[in-house]
C-alpha cells in the first residue's frame, strides 16, 4: 500500500480496513467464481447451454445486480452491499449450475445403462 497511500497518512488505518473487508468479500466472490465457471464448461460439454445461460441471466442480472442496488442503496452496508448482492447473484447461479450439471449427468448415464 506504500505506492498509494504512506504509512503515516491521516488515513491510513480506514483505507488499509477497508482494504482488508472488500478482498475477503472478494475472495469469497472468486471461490463462487470458479465454482460457476467449471459448472458452465462441464454443462457445455455435454451439449447443454441454453437453460445455463438463462440461470446466468437471471442469477447475475435479477439477484446480483438488484441484489447489490438494494444492498447499497437501502442498506447501511454502502459499498460492501454491492459486493454482497454480486456475491449473492453469482453463488446463486453457481449454486443452480452445479445442481443442473449432476442432473444432466445421471441422465447420461442412463442412456448408457
């Protein structure tokens, strides 16, 4: 943090807490991340991507953008709502993707059997 802000400047201390609270945030947005994105190639491998694309849309547009509006806007949580509606939106699809993959694949597997 040296490049932006000094050690002894007035503010230090907040930037540096805030720093601290957004990359947990950010962390836990990046786990969902990963989560979602191999559920959607593995989805993609076994020819299925139109309803992944529709629980995208609706997870990152409906939850996770709304979400964070409402968290920001209506909240005391400010920025961090923001984080926490985009987290939500993106947990929630990764959540719903992960669900559809395991389906899909007991499908296949039956029509082996």
């Amino acid at each position: 943090m040296g490049i932006f802000l000094e050690k002894g400047s007035d503010n230090y201390q907040e930037v540096h807490q805030f720093a601290i609270s957004f990359i947990n945030i950010a962390a836990l947005f990046l786990c969902f991340d990963a989560l979602q994105s191999v559920a959607n190639g593995a989805l993609r491998g076994l020819r299925d991507t139109f309803v992944p694309m529709l629980f995208s849309l609706g997870c990152y547009w409906v939850l996770g953008v709304a979400g964070a509006y409402y968290l920001s806007m209506y909240t005391h949580l400010g920025a961090f709502g923001i984080w926490y509606g985009l987290t939500f939106g993106l947990s929630s699809a990764a959540i719903l993707l992960v669900i559809r993959f395991f389906n899909k694949l007991k499908l296949e597997k039956r029509k082996f059997i």
